[in-house]
C-alpha cells in the first residue's frame, strides 16, 4: 500500500507541473513486454539466469512525452522465479525515469529502482523500435541494472527486454 501511495504521489506531481507549463504537448504511450535477466556480476559471484533457476520480468508501464523527444516514464515490473518445481513471484520493480529520443528509433532511459527485494539503485537502458504499426510498434532493449542495498553486496546485470508499445 505504501508503494502505491509513492507511486500516485509521485504522478500527481508530475501531472501538475504540466498544468503550469506553457506547452501544450502531452502524448501518452503504454507499454509491455518480457524481460530477462542474463547476468548479474557482484564482487563475489556470477550468476546467470536459466542455470538451477529461471527468472522472468513481465513490465507494463506509461510513458508521458513532453515533448517529441523526451519524456517521463513510469514501469511496474513483478519478477517470476522458477526453481526447483516451484515458481513464486520474487520481486515488484517500481522503475521511474525519463526517456530521450535518438537517431534512427533509438531512446535512452534512466531510471531510478526500487525493489520490493529492498534492493535500490539505477538502470540506464538503450531501446530500439524494430517494426512501427499505425496504433502499436515493436521493440527490444537492452539494459544494465545497478542494485546496491539490503545486506548484499552491489551488483551489475545485464538484461534483454522485448514488447510491445501502443
């Protein structure tokens, strides 16, 4: 619950400093996909995802433009895992940022993380449109998440992440 009070805080915030700007510039895009882990460096290990378990991201999140080339997004992503014969949901990612647009169908994002794990940090993530449709286009990322926090030592991944924006 308090997540989603952050989460609705932060929106109304972000929604009232459009109401003083002076342009009047707002699209709004959706989005959702899968995402997977494929290495997580820390100072003491390697871990890579489909060995003794597999991870899955399912991220579904907004993305306000405030103008043609950059944005604000906002994306939930909850973590299944697969080990053992079991599954369970592991993880809720709270993942705010903002978006450039690039050259040739390319953005960047930076977001901020926040881990329901109690894990915090950033990810700078490279996106690239691979087939535009009139209402919908298809896309795939790449991603190097920084986490630091919880008793665990700091950590570097490295993420694919393919979806759908409509």
């Amino acid at each position: 619950m308090k997540l989603f009070r952050i989460i609705l805080l932060f929106l109304v915030l972000f929604n009232a400093g459009y109401s003083f700007s002076q342009s009047n510039f707002v699209r709004i895009t959706a989005f959702t996909g899968v995402s997977h882990q494929l290495v997580t460096f820390t100072k003491n290990e390697t871990i890579y995802n489909f060995s003794g378990f597999y991870s899955v991201g399912l991220p579904v999140g907004l993305i306000f433009w405030k103008t043609a080339d950059f944005g604000f997004s906002v994306e939930l992503t909850p973590t299944l895992r697969a080990e053992n014969g079991n599954s369970r949901m592991s993880n809720l990612l709270f993942h705010p940022g903002v978006v450039f647009k690039l050259k040739n169908d390319f953005r960047f994002f930076g977001r901020a993380a926040f881990e329901t794990s109690g894990r915090y940090g950033f990810t700078p993530i490279i996106s690239k449109t691979f087939y535009r449709a009139k209402d919908h286009s298809f896309y795939a990322s790449l991603s190097s998440p920084f986490r630091f926090g919880n008793s665990a030592d700091p950590s570097m991944g490295l993420a694919v992440q393919v979806g759908i924006v409509f």
